[in-house]
C-alpha cells in the first residue's frame, strides 16, 4: 500500500502536478474541491467506484455524488484545509473499510481559488490508533449495509472472538437469539463459517475500531 505521506512529500498546498501520482492506486481515492465543493479533479479509482469516468465527474457538486448529512459533515472537517490552510486527517468508514483521509490546501496560484486536496486510503491494520484524529459520523457500510443495528453489534462481537453465549450475556439476550443472528449475518454477507465472518471484519479493518467508535458508527448508520 503506497504511503500518501510519502507521495505528497512535503508540500504544503497541492497543485496539478501534484495530482498524477495519485492516480492508479488500487483502493486510494483522491479528489480536488473547489471552496463551494465542486469538483476539480479525481483519480480513476474515485471514478470507477461511480461507474464513471473523470471526465464525467469533474465540476459536479459534492451535494450529487454524497448524501447531504455526510456532505455537511465533511465539509466541517476540511474547512480547515480550505481556509486556514493546513493539513487535516480524519477517519471514517468508506464502502465498509475503515479509512484514513488526509487533505491539503491547494495552490491558490494555480487554480485561483480555495479549495482542497483529499486522499482517503484504507487503514485496516487491527490494534492501530491514531490520537487526535477525528472520526466521521455518517458511515458508508458497503456491503455490510443490509445489516440490522443488532446484527453489526453481533458481527463485531463474534469476530471480536467471543462466543454466542458470551455475546448473548453481554447483549442480554438469549442463545438462540444470538445464533438467529449469525446466521441472518452470515445469508446477508453470502458466507457458511465463523472464520469467513472473522476474516471479512478483519480485512476490511472494523476490529482497529475500539467498542465505543464502533457503538457511535452504528448509531450514525441507523
């Protein structure tokens, strides 16, 4: 996995040239807004996820391409890459995995206007944290979306390692609601085994979010 910090190397706000190693990176988006939040630039992946191309996209608004509450939360968040003109980092979950995004000002010279650079790359290694930085409220689950707020507690706990009785004792629910879950988790996810269930919540980073972010994350989903 590229490192963003090593690519953007020590610029302080991002023009043109800046953007072409950007693009080609498997699972790293990355964007150019202007201040009123339409797009500048964007990498094929960006693209991609849209079924588009980068053609297509450019100078559409923020507001079409997310929905308004995850719009107005992130605006908030690189408000002040745009006018203070600083870096920022926050963390979210973006198609189910957990992400770290990074944005730089841009070169007003270059593009004779505020806005911001915005890079968001997986950042799935269990047991890592990172102080400090914020965490977006409004969720995009991916391909854990079909999945019910009692069933996104389960699917933690179970990969988390405990057992259906355990998981039953802290949810205070019985056994056999518990199994009534896993297996509606596992029909919904398209998966037979524990250890299925297990390496998707890993690979996809959910268990590097502590209890509590997790709690948060499924109260922002419902």
């Amino acid at each position: 996995m590229a490192d963003i910090e090593s690519i953007a190397g020590d610029s302080v706000a991002m023009s043109p040239q800046n953007f072409a190693p950007f693009d080609g990176l498997p699972h790293q988006v990355a964007v150019a807004w202007s201040e009123d939040f339409s797009l500048l630039w964007c990498n094929h992946e960006f693209a991609a996820q849209r079924d588009s191309t980068p053609a297509e996209l450019v100078g559409r608004s923020f507001y079409s391409i997310l929905p308004g509450p995850a719009v107005e939360e992130r605006r908030e968040l690189l408000t002040p890459a745009i006018r203070d003109r600083r870096k920022v980092s926050y963390m979210q979950v973006w198609r189910g995995m957990r992400c770290l995004t990074r944005a730089w000002p841009l070169d007003m010279s270059a593009f004779a206007k505020r806005g911001c650079f915005v890079v968001t790359q997986p950042a799935l290694f269990n047991g890592t944290t990172l102080p400090n930085v914020p965490m977006v409220r409004t969720p995009d689950l991916g391909l854990f979306e079909d999945l019910t707020d009692r069933e996104l507690e389960v699917l933690y706990l179970l990969a988390d390692g405990h057992s259906a009785k355990e998981v039953a004792t802290m949810l205070h629910r019985s056994v056999r609601t518990i199994e009534n879950h896993t297996g509606a988790i596992h029909a919904k996810l398209k998966i037979t085994r524990r250890s299925e269930l297990t390496r998707l919540v890993v690979e996809h980073g959910l268990l590097s979010f502590t209890p509590e972010q997790w709690a948060s994350i499924i109260k922002s989903a419902a």
